[in-house]
C-alpha cells in the first residue's frame, strides 16, 4: 500500500485525520495501563517492597528527568529518520517497563523498571505530536491535539476507576493488579502499527516558520535555526513550570487533610474525567483565539487549586477545587502542543515538541525537588508560594501581545 504524502496528509482539511484516530487510541489505552498502577505504586513501593518514602521520591524523579532529557533528542532523530519508528520504540518501552514492575522482587528492580518506561515517554511523545502536527493545518491543530488529549485523559480517568475495582476484588493484593495492567499496555504497543508515515521527498525544502517569503530557502541538512517566536515561547512556558510540581503531591495533600485512599483514587479520576471533557472545547477555542489568552485561563485555573488546597481542610471543598484545577491541564497540555507547532514549520516538528516538552518536563522535576524539600506537615506553604506565582503568570500571559511571536494569527502558513 502506498503512504500518503506529506502534502496530502495536510491537504485534506479535516483536522480529524487517521493517524490522529489511531495515536488517540493509542494514547488512551496505555493510559489506562499507566493510570492503573499510578495511585498504587507507592503502596507497591514503600509497603510491599518495604523502601522508604525518599526512595519513592527518588525513583520518581529520575524517571520523570529521564523522559524530560530523551524528548529533545527524540523529536530531532524523528525528523531524520521518521517518526513511526520512535513512537513504535516509546510504547514498546512503556509496555515492557509495566512488566518488569510486576517482576519487581526489591525496589531498585522498580526503578529500572520506572526508567525503562519513562525513557518510553520521552523516545515517543514528540515524534507522535509532531506526526499529528503533520497531518492538520496550524489553524485546526488546537481541535486535533485538544481531541488527542481528550482521549489520553479518558485513559487517565478510566484507569485508576479498573485498578480501584481490581484491587477490592483482589482483596487488597496488589501484585495481580500489576500483571492486568501490561495487557492495555501491549494493545498500546500493537496499535502503532496501524500509523501511517507520509512519505518526504528527500530534496524537500525547510523554511522556518518566521521565514518571510522572499527568504532564501534552506535545504535538509543544513543548519536551521528555530524562530525567535518558538523560543520565547519555549522559555516563558518553562519558568512557569518552575512551579508546576508533580500531581503526586498534590493527591499527598488530600490524604493529609484526611482522604482515605479510595477517596483519594476516585478524586483523582474525578479530576482527569474534568480534563477529558474540557480538553477538545479548549483546543477548539484556542483556534479562534489567541492561544496565549486561553493558556493564561489554564494557568489561573492552576492558582485556583494550588491556592485553594493549600487553604482548605474541607473534603467537600477539597473535591471541588481539584476539578477546577482539572481545567487548568485541559487549557494548558493539548494548546501548549498547538501554540509550539504552529510557530514552527513541518521539517521542524520533531524538534521543537522535543525541545517543548523536555525543557518543560525538566521544570516540573525541578519543581518536585524545592516542593518536596519544603514540604513540611501538610504541604502549604509550597502549595501556596506555587499558586500565587501562577497568579502573576496568568495575568502576565493575559495581558502582554504574545500573539506577536505567535499565540495565534501569525502563523508561518497554513499547514506549517
């Protein structure tokens, strides 16, 4: 069978395109697999395995850097090579990371196994965004990643909801629970197969996307700098997720305010299903507007929560903040993968989601460790430093024109 071409991948002007159906797929089922252990794993961790919570800590954040360091690397060996092979690779790893969790006999066993998988993320996550890039034209691309982490996030929401229901019908027994949890993970990895590659012309023509149009063009091979506009972006993202520490955390809050730990499992699917239904409407909104000003709705959501667990001990309360903080994601992940493609053009898609996605996936680690450090009795004093830094960020965002250096309406053309 012959791949389409790039030109007709883009041409078609549905932003609803095969390889969007299928990585959507995809990407829910090994989700559901990921979101399985996920509320589990410190359980597995530190009581099974008897390893202390610094060790859970620890294991965490090395896997989390991994998968930030890999994504640049990734995303420039996919626009060289292709990107199927990469995404096949990333999923392959993540699946085969689950096994060797449910092999685990002593901690040390679980973080090769959480770094086999995480090094998965990182080796797929901006060759799959930048495949879906390619297919849809800049101004749909907010509906198409919008749909793409909908469908993530149903994942993520479905997940812990099986993995609670197995665990009480396993009456409480946590290695079995570990085995169910590769099979989502190898449909995942099977799935891939069904990607279509478009197919390049080798002497194709890279333009940046700040390129003006009497621009000499560059050929592939030679040195293309990314666009001034991409990297402010890339930076101003970045400092904000200085203070973006990991949800790990924030489900620690719930239990210190007094969530047992059904309640913490089932708040934190309530967040996800918020994030799977607001994600496809956000990223349609951002088509029509700016996409800085929807990020900054994301981001004041964010200050919301942070800033609303860190004061509050009220259970109900707690629950309802924890959906409104489910907005922030919804507003900030699939646009964030929008507004940085659309600022670049196609031969550069690998790149800059790698780039995106590493140097923010660096700052959130970073964010765990001084969160963490500063961590004392029931977190709020990094609860609240992070939420009112958010606070300022949403209202720089909203108010400065970054539309332009490409928030919206200054796109390259209309399929970079």
């Amino acid at each position: 069978m012959v791949e389409p071409s790039l030109s007709d991948a883009t041409g078609s002007g549905s932003w609803l395109t095969h390889n969007l159906k299928v990585l959507a797929l995809v990407s829910f089922l090994q989700d559901t697999a990921s979101e399985m252990l996920y509320p589990i794993l410190p359980i597995f961790v530190t009581v099974v395995l008897g390893a202390p919570v610094a060790v859970l800590g620890t294991i965490e954040g090395l896997a989390d850097g991994l998968s930030a360091m890999v994504s640049p690397l990734a995303g420039r060996t996919a626009d060289r090579l292709g990107r199927r092979p990469m995404i096949a690779s990333g999923y392959g790893l993540a699946a085969f990371g689950k096994f060797l969790v449910a092999l685990a006999t002593a901690w040390p066993a679980v973080l090769v196994a959480r770094c086999v998988d995480r090094f998965g993320k990182g080796l797929r996550g901006a060759p799959r965004d930048a495949l879906i890039a390619d297919g849809v034209a800049a101004a749909q691309r907010g509906k198409a990643f919008g749909f793409h982490r909908a469908m993530d996030t149903a994942g993520a929401a479905l997940g812990p909801l099986l993995g609670l229901a197995a665990y009480e019908a396993l009456n409480h027994r946590i290695r079995p629970l570990l085995w169910i949890a590769i099979v989502p993970a190898l449909l995942s990895a099977g799935l891939v197969v069904f990607v279509h590659e478009p197919r390049r012309a080798r002497s194709r023509i890279v333009q940046g996307a700040a390129t003006a149009p009497s621009a000499a063009p560059r050929v592939v091979g030679a040195p293309v700098a990314l666009p001034r506009s991409f990297r402010r972006v890339v930076a101003l993202l970045t400092v904000f997720s200085l203070v973006n520490f990991p949800d790990a955390l924030l489900l620690l809050r719930l239990h210190d305010i007094g969530f047992s730990v059904a309640m913490t499992i089932l708040a934190y699917a309530t967040y996800n299903v918020v994030h799977a239904l607001a994600s496809f409407p956000a990223g349609a909104l951002s088509d029509r507007l700016n996409r800085s000003r929807v990020y900054a709705v994301g981001v004041a959501f964010f200050a919301i929560g942070y800033l609303g667990l860190g004061l509050t001990r009220s259970h109900a309360l707690a629950w309802v903040i924890l959906c409104l903080y489910g907005m922030f994601a919804a507003c900030t992940d699939g646009v964030g993968r929008a507004w940085t493609s659309s600022l670049v053009g196609a031969d550069l898609q690998g790149r800059a989601q790698g780039i995106y996605q590493g140097a923010t996936g660096m700052g959130v680690v970073v964010a765990g460790v001084w969160a963490g450090f500063s961590w004392r009795g029931s977190g709020v004093v990094p609860l609240l430093v992070a939420g009112a830094v958010a606070a300022v960020f949403a209202l720089v965002l909203w108010t400065v024109p970054l539309e332009r250096v490409g928030a919206a309406g200054a796109r390259p053309s209309p399929l970079a």
